[in-house]
C-alpha cells in the first residue's frame, strides 16, 4: 500500500497540485514506520530541495524511525538540526530518542534528554518514562527504574499503564527480586 500512497502522491503532483509538509509527513512517516528509513530519508531530502520547510513532526517521524532501526546517532544529528533550527521539539520527538538511546545502552543520556524536557518546559507523557523505565530495568539500573515509577505518579500525575508495570516487573524479575 505504501507504494500506492507513493504513487498518488506523484500522480498529484504530475496533475499540477502541490504537495505540502503535511503531505510530506504523512509519507515519511509510512515509510518510517515499514522499516524502509532509507526512502524516509530521500524524501525528507526531496521536500527540503523543493524549498519545504519540515516541522517538528517531521523530524520526529524521522528520528523514530531511526531510532527503532539502531540507528540513534543519526537521530541525534536530526536532533541537533531541529534545535539549530529553533524548532520546539515535542514529548513524542523526546520519548522516540530517550528509547533509542536506552535500547544502544546510552542509558545516562537518555536520562538527561528525560530531565532536559522538564527544563524545556516539554510535558512529559507515560511514553516518555516508559522508555526510561525500560531502559534502566534492562541495564541493571532497577532501583532507578523504581524511583522513576514512584515520581511519575507522585510529583506528575502521570498514568502508570500497563506496559510501565510489565517493563518494571520483568526488569525486577531479571534482578531476581520479589
């Protein structure tokens, strides 16, 4: 289907209509998502070629998707693009490079990209401390991971879903506590 979309979208343009950077996101953003960040890329490169202006959505469908791919220090070159640029950069943007990090074993930059939010005056989500969560429970930081949990709630108000009690309880288990 994404090939399909692809089609549309150069049949649209062939027919003399514009595209613009919502329509540029959309793209991007299937792309991302199926694995294919290569093409992802390529785009993005087009649509600043043809003189469009990619917003923080943009970006962050970008950096997600390199982010789940492996591939966090090319994330974070976009990341330093997009404060260069002076663009706001939002929880979603946040919680896509605190998981990429964690998952490379970057874990203390990916505790003071979560503390950074709070000083951008970016709110912090459940996705946001999941990520975090995730990525103490799996580099032995279990006691961190617990701390964060107790302070989501307390000085947040921030709903503790199920996959944060799944990530901290298997996190506990591999710890062998009880």
């Amino acid at each position: 289907k994404l090939n399909e979309g692809y089609a549309v979208f150069e049949n649209m343009i062939r027919k003399g209509s514009k595209p613009n950077v919502a329509i540029y996101t959309v793209l991007i953003d299937g792309y991302a998502k199926t694995g294919s960040v290569e093409d992802a890329i390529r785009l993005l490169h087009r649509m600043i070629d043809e003189g469009f202006n990619p917003d923080v959505v943009t970006y962050s469908v970008v950096v997600n998707g390199l982010c789940k791919n492996g591939r966090v220090e090319e994330a974070m070159d976009y990341f330093q693009t997009c404060r260069f640029n002076g663009l706001a950069i939002n929880s979603m943007f946040y919680s896509s490079l605190i998981d990429g990090l964690g998952k490379a074993g970057r874990v203390d930059e990916a505790e003071r990209l979560f503390e950074e939010m709070s000083e951008k005056g970016c709110t912090r989500d459940s996705y946001c401390y999941n990520a975090l969560i995730d990525a103490f429970t799996k580099h032995g930081k279990v006691d961190e991971a617990l701390a964060l949990f107790k302070r989501m709630e307390e000085e947040e108000g921030c709903d503790q879903t199920v996959y944060t009690y799944t990530i901290l309880i298997s996190g506990m288990f591999k710890e062998h506590r009880n």
